[in-house]
C-alpha cells in the first residue's frame, strides 16, 4: 500500500478532543472503502487500494516524543 502526497499543503490534520483522537488525511478528505487496525491503536484507512489516512486513537495517552526541532541554525 502507498499514500501518494504531492504537496504537503494536502496533509489534513484534525484532533478531536472529546473523542481522544487525531485523524490525518492525506490529499482531499474521502470515504474509505477499507481500513486496518495496528498492534498499537492507530487505523490507517484506504480508498482503491492507497492510504488516505491514518487514525490515531487514545491520542492524548501518548508518550509525548519530540520529532523536530526545526531547520538547523534556528
């Protein structure tokens, strides 16, 4: 499976906090004709056989990990 992201200005990202989840679509938000959940709660959703998007839940129970700390000399 492959998620096909063009611009990075298509990356879509929404947290619900009332339901503890973060959901990121990847290119124009669309229905998902299937999905799959991993060993650690995260459920990556496809459309025609690409990744559309992934699901992230219990979000706010993650260990906090820093993951970039900006371009270099800054």
């Amino acid at each position: 499976m492959e998620a096909v992201i063009k611009d990075v200005r298509d990356i879509d990202i929404f947290c619900d906090k009332d339901h503890d989840v973060l959901y990121i679509s990847f290119g124009e938000v669309q229905e998902a004709d299937d999905s799959e959940l991993t060993d650690n709660d995260v459920v990556v959703r496809y459309r025609k056989g690409r990744i559309i998007g992934v699901t992230v839940l219990e979000f706010s129970k993650r260990p906090y990990t820093k993951i970039w700390e900006g371009p270099a000399g800054t």
